[in-house]
C-alpha cells in the first residue's frame, strides 16, 4: 500500500458513506486537509482540526462552491441511495466541475462501479458480461447516471480518474489490491478500506489521468 507523498486539501463529496468514511479517515491520518460537504454534518462523526464540514448538498451549487474553495483536489465518492434523484451523480458532477473552474483547481477522481465501462481497456470473460446485463436491467438508472456523469468529466478539461470499484465489502483493509480492467487482472470484488486506500494514492498520480482503472483484491 503506497500513500500520497505531498499534502492536500481535499474537497470530499460522500465523506458519510460507507466507502467515503474510509476515504476521510486515512486522508486525515495521512496527514491531508479535508472539507467534506454533508446533508447533515453530525453524520460526520469525526473531529479534527484538519477536517471542515460544509453543510449542504451536492445539488446545491454554493454549497459544492464553498466546499470546493480552499481545497487543491477534489474527491468524488458520492452517489446514487435509495430515493435519489435519477440523474443525481450527472448533476452534482456538473456542479463540482462548475466549481473547480471557478476555484482553478484542476484533479478530481471519481469513483464509479464496475459496470461503467472502458470498451478501450476491458476484457470482459462470460462472467462479466452476466454481470453487465444484470445491472443493465435492474439498476439502468444507476448504470445511465454512471455514464452521464463521465461525459461531464470528459468534456470538463480537467485531469480527472473515474475509480472503479467491482463488489463492495466491509472486511478489513488488507493493504494489498490489483489495479487493472474488467476482465484483465482483476477479481469481482474489494475491501472498502483498500478502495479508499487507492483513491488517496491518486491525488498526486498521473498513470490513470482520463482512464477508468477497476480496484480489486
């Protein structure tokens, strides 16, 4: 497991979810600055003269702004729960990016599941593609607000890297995961602790800058 080497302050979007938490407690321990935007900032149990809660929602274009200001990266770890709006994860994209370019700040990385795909890299086996058509019909909101939020950052300018994450577990980190593509080097799930541990290790990393890498164990 390898660490950011320079400190940061980072503008955190779904810092209470279960991925997010883990996000914001090793940026923390890490020893980064950390403005986190909350519907409802006691949710963020954490205190820390490093960590500043933004209350608001990620729809709510001044409070993406006033989380965004005084950060020099932004990471996107929000997404869509039950009752969300269906284009959710398309527009409070749209806002950090309306955000970063008024603020100049330039990196953002995005987390996204595994059914997004990278037709330039994966190789999907049988198995995969079963899973693909399943999410295809009974999460085609997701899987549609998934892609439409990747157009934004495709067409943002900005030096963005759409995380991909295969099944999501809450067993502890290990401090060992693969980097690859569907298909390629990878397994059908990860530890929520070393998906946040990977997320960290790219706010100073340019490998996937544009690309789409899938995190697995």
């Amino acid at each position: 497991m390898t660490t950011s080497t320079t400190l940061h302050t980072i503008a955190l979007f779904g810092g209470t979810g279960k991925t997010g938490r883990h996000v914001l407690a090793q940026a923390l321990e890490e020893g980064h600055s950390v403005r986190a935007l909350a519907r409802r900032p006691e949710s963020i149990e954490t205190t820390h003269e490093r960590l500043a809660v933004v209350a608001g929602d990620v729809l709510d274009a001044g409070a993406v702004r006033e989380t965004v200001r005084g950060a020099d990266v932004v990471v996107s770890v929000f997404g869509q729960v039950k009752g969300s709006p269906p284009t959710l994860q398309t527009d409070g994209t749209q806002n950090i990016v309306d955000a970063m370019r008024a603020e100049g700040i330039q990196r953002i990385i995005s987390l996204s599941g595994g059914g997004l795909a990278a037709p330039e890299h994966d190789q999907p086996k049988t198995p995969d593609k079963i899973i693909t058509w399943l999410l295809q019909r009974i999460s085609p909101q997701v899987l549609a607000d998934a892609e439409s939020h990747l157009a934004v950052l495709r067409a943002s300018g900005l030096d963005f890297t759409v995380v991909r994450g295969p099944r999501l577990t809450d067993a502890p980190a290990t401090g060992s995961y693969r980097v690859g593509w569907v298909g390629v080097n990878a397994s059908t799930q990860i530890a929520r602790a070393d998906l946040a541990s990977f997320i960290l290790t790219q706010l100073d990393d340019s490998t996937f800058v544009g690309e789409l890498p899938l995190v697995s164990r």
